[in-house]
DNA sequence: GTGAAAGCGCTAACAC
DNA sequence: GTGTTAGCGCTTTCAC
C-alpha cells in the first residue's frame, strides 16, 4: 500500500506538502497540486485513516448504541443517524446490546478503547457504570428517546411522550370510550413512564381514571398479547385500549382478535411510534413520532459537541402527531399504498 | 489519558512486557504482571485502540453494508452478524447505502481508508466497481443472500431460494391451485432469480406453467401492491400466488382483500423469508431462511478469510422450510405468541 | 509556500 | 523473562 510519502517522493514535494493538501490545510502552489495529484492517481493512493486518527485524534466514527435491532423502532433510529453521520463525515459502528447490561459495559469499554468520537444512544438501561465513566470524561454523548436522570448529565432528543398519550387518549375518549384501558412500558424506562403519566393526566381531568385498567408491558408484542387477555379477563367490558408503542399495539390487537372482541366495534385501539410495519401500518391509530428528525437531530448535536461548539439546549423535545386509522373507527380499507 | 508508557513507569517495567500481559504474547512474570496489573487499574488505563490498529496492522472492525435497514430482512442479518462478529473480538460498521450506487461507491472507498479487516455485503447492487478494486486488493468480502458473479471473486453465503420456491409452489399446487401467479423481485438480483426459477421449474414439471401469471416486483410492499392489482386486473381468475418475498407478500394481502378476494378462499398466498413481523407472522405462509445461521456464517467464513485459514467451499448454501399458516388455508386463529 | 522532524501510542523484532 | 528501539502512516509545529 503506497504511503503518504510515497507520493511526496514521486511529486517531489514534502510529506507536508502533501498533508497540506489532503486536510487543505496551508497553501499549496498549483504546481505542487498537480504533480501531487497525479502522483495519487498514478500510485492509487488511498490515505491511511488509522494514521490519521492516531496522529490527528479524531476516529470520524460515532457509535450508536441499541438495545436491539430487531425492535423495529431501531432501524428507523439507525436509518436517519447513519444518513446525517455519513453526510457529515462520520462513520457509524453498531452496538447492539440485546438488551444484556454487561455487554452493554463491554461496549462503553470498547468505545472509550476505539476513540470514538462521539455516542448516540438509543438503549435505555438503568445505570450504565461504564457510561458515567465516559460522561465524566467529557466524552460526547446523546441520549434519543430517553432521558437519564442528574448524575447522567447528557443531551437529550425526545419526543412528547406526555403530549402524544394525552392526544391519544382523548381521541379514544372522543370516540366514545369510557373504559379506557393502557398497555404500558417498562417501569423506570422513561418514555412508558412520560406516556404512562399523560394516559393519567387525561383520564384524570376526564374524570374516567380507573387505575386497575391498566397492564404492565414491556414494548414486545408478546408480552401484550398475554398481558391483554389478562387484562380482558379481569375488566371484559374495557372499550379502550392506548398501547404504550405499536409492537404492543400489534399484540393487543392478536389478543382482542382471538378474544372475540371486534376491533374497532367492541374495543378501539391507539398505538404509539407511527411505525411503518407492513399491514400493521395500513389499520392501527397511532401517536407518530418524527423519528427520522430524532435521528438526524441527535447527531446534529453531537457533531456540535465534538466540535466543541456552544450548545443552546440540553434537551431537545419534538412534536408527535395523533393518525387515525381503522383501529380507531375509520374504514380498514384506507391503504397507505399509493 | 494514560499510555502504555505511563503504566510502565508506573509499573517499574518496559512497555514490551506491558504490551506482552495486553496480548498475552510471550512470557511475563507473577510479579511484574501484578504490579502491572495495579498499576493499570490505579491510572485506569484503556488501551488506545487507534495505536494498536496502527502499529498491528488489524483495526478488528468488519464492515456490513446494506442496502437498507428499514427492511425488516437486513436487521435480521445486523443482528446475527454483530452477534457473532461481537463474540469473536470485532466490531461491526454499520454501512447503508440506501439503494444508492454513488453511496456505495463511497463506503467502499471509506473501508479501505479506515482499513476494516474484512466487509460482510448483504448488498445486491450490480457491478460496483469499488468493489472489484478491494478484491483485487485481497480484502477479505463475504456476500450474503446474493452471488456475484466470476468478476467478483468471493465467498457467498445464501439459502436455497430454488428448492425453496418449489416448496412454496408444490404447497400452493397440492392445496388446489391451479393459476399460480408469482410476484417476483427484481431482475438482476440474484435471489429474485433463483426464486423465479424455482417457481418456473415446479410449474413446468406440474404442466401448469403460464409465464403472464408473473408479476414484476422490487422486493417492496408498495410495489407489490400495485402489481398485484395489475395482475388481478389482468388474471382475475388466479388462485395462488408466490410472492418473491414477505414484504411483497404483504403488499398482495392488501390489494387482495381492497379487491375483495378471500384469502385463503379465493387465492393462497406465500411468501419467502421467513421475517417475524406482527400480525403480518400470525398468517402468512411463508419458506423460512435461517438468517441468522446465514450472517453468523457468514462473520465465520469472514473470520478465517481474515485469519488466513483455509476455506473449504466458495459457496454455503442453507436450507429453507416452508412453513403453512393461515393464507394457504390453516386457521389464521393460530397464534405465534405462546 | 515548503520541508525537517518530532510526535501520536502501540507492536514486534532483537538483544541481553 | 525483560528491555531497547525501530517502525506503523499521518499531522503539525517551527524554521526557512
């Protein structure tokens, strides 16, 4: 593999020089340009990146942390933060923690080791011991879809998880609901706590809060399928049901399909994510987030902070919108397909 | 941040010895490896992988490029691949090209500069000439689901899409079907071949074959939508359909029933892939590939590549099976979720 | 405008 | 068993 000086020697200039004109960094003469690159072509050089990350201390790589990639949700994440780190310069290395903390610390580790430049993270373990490692390095690190607590001190980029329960609920209670049942998240995972709370709040001020309609989940469909016939054998009469994201939305719906219950006649049915699953996507109501633009925003923000530029806000919450489909009343038959 | 050097000094020892206790290379004894040890842990000193990269020669980083994530096939293959790629000591860079040959191109070029040791492509782009340029180099690439031809020299991992085709096609025949329609991927694509190939071949061998029951699709629902329509329109009389794919699939359950057709009454749907998707998983027949056998041999095959060892066949090809659910006529009351 | 040279932090001979 | 030292390929002062 032909080296920077490789080139210096054939263009008859300093490895400087050469250097110079790589990062165009200092004048270079057009002479000096031309031989130099021509030089390139003729020996097919291709810089050496390692080289310049040890010697230059940037990796040009950010690293995006989930808890799963199977979880649809991720690949929406990983879409738009790979599109805005590409466009920017940045390369993106992949860390799923399937959902196990120790090989999540194994990768905060790896990360610091590897000299990333930055980390998006989009897990939402507890406490990360290895992430307060890095925080207290200064490494630059942002949280989407999540926010940790005061001895996490990071940047955020979330949606309105409160917001958009409320729209939800309301639309159900609108709709005529009254026995509105929620489906909700993990405890002490911050977005099924915001939209736990908003399912509340609404149904509060409605006056039609009922506490035991509500189910523990854990975003899987499968566990909502069996947490809703649950749910169904002890309220039958639930009209309902706000679904803390669409994987339990689509788990919700199996079980009330197989409960016998008519959806949207007997029970109606919000999700939350606005996620773009084949067939699920043609009927279920949903809160839509703008993950795209989460995605894009996160590493906007950390490309700031690895530039060391002054950031305005530490947290960033964007707009969701309610979509109303079949689950919710309208005809089934609206296709998303142009 | 503290180096070797530091932890030498600290250590009373030469950075060699240090450098042999990190890579357990050579002989180091009991107590220069203790108080290495302390000494590490008192400056909490992490390796600079960079340098290691540099001076080794092995950045222990693989490339998977994709051509996009937001299709539910490649997550499956992201998992398998960070998994296994995880426990043999690597790290996986997340490359999509976002059907974008340009893009692709400028990965590539990206790869060898950042100096990945090997790249899985689970990409079907035509003839990327970057591409050719890294396997003349002697980069170790592994292809998965998709073989390049004999310009490009590398070792391939795939399912057997045309014994899985006949099976998809025989089950639709021995339920009754008689006009068997196929929507299939695109042309040039290697998959989307062998599975039109498949079809054609059973159909043939049955004496049911009719090449204007093909449908051309792009491997996505919204395509197959529309096509699927187009073929009702032009066959209203077909009663069986093989779609090239799930995500096709899926498309052709939603313009079969916005056309009114019963499924499985009036036409038998089944897909390929195998994909677990919600709702969509509860009732599709389906020929189901093992995934994630494919990207964890494929780290496998790309490991020993890196490593030099000897590599016994070119080409894995993996076995398929169909799976029968609802769309070919099994209650769709059946339930994935335990 | 350009070049010489000192690192960046580590590995790997090679000598002891 | 351990230490010395020459790179790995690049960036970046600092002179000229």
């Amino acid at each position: 593999m032909p080296t920077i000086r490789d080139v210096s020697k054939l263009a008859g200039v300093s490895v400087a020089t050469v250097s110079r004109l790589l990062n165009k960094s200092g004048y270079v003469s057009q002479e000096a340009e031309k031989s130099i690159l021509s030089a390139m072509r003729e020996l097919d050089y291709s810089p050496n990146e390692v080289a310049r990350s040890l010697a230059g201390k940037k990796s040009h790589t950010i690293a995006l942390m989930v808890p799963d990639i199977l979880n649809p949700y991720f690949p929406r994440i990983a879409k738009s933060v790979e599109r805005e780190a590409e466009a920017r310069g940045y390369n993106v290395l992949l860390c799923d923690s399937d959902h196990d903390p120790a090989k999540e610390e194994r990768y905060f580790e790896t990360l610091r080791r590897k000299k990333m430049d930055g980390i998006i993270l989009a897990s939402y373990s507890a406490r990360p011991s290895g992430l307060r490692e890095l925080l207290e390095r200064d490494f630059p690190v942002v949280s989407v879809d999540n926010v940790f607590d005061a001895d996490y001190p990071m940047l955020a980029v979330t949606a309105d998880n409160r917001g958009g329960a409320r729209l939800a609920v309301r639309h159900l209670a609108e709709s005529g609901c009254r026995r509105i049942g929620h489906l909700r998240g993990p405890r002490g995972v911050y977005t099924a706590e915001e939209r736990y709370e908003g399912y509340k709040e609404e149904l509060l001020q409605s006056g039609i809060f009922e506490p035991d309609l509500i189910a523990q989940g854990d975003y899987s469909a499968e566990k909502a399928y069996s947490a809703t016939l649950a749910l169904l054998d002890r309220h039958p009469r639930i009209d309902g049901l706000f679904a803390g994201n669409d994987l339990m939305a689509a788990g919700a719906l199996q079980a009330l399909r197989e409960a016998g219950r008519q959806v949207p006649g007997d029970v109606k049915v919000v999700g939350f994510d606005g996620l773009d699953m084949p067939l699920l996507a043609q009927e279920l109501s949903t809160v839509s987030q703008p993950i795209d633009e989460m995605g894009a925003t996160a590493v906007r923000q950390l490309a700031d902070l690895i530039d060391g530029k002054p950031i305005e806000r530490t947290e960033r919450r964007l707009g969701v919108s309610l979509i109303v489909r079949g689950t919710t009343g309208v005809s089934s038959q609206d296709s998303l397909y142009p």
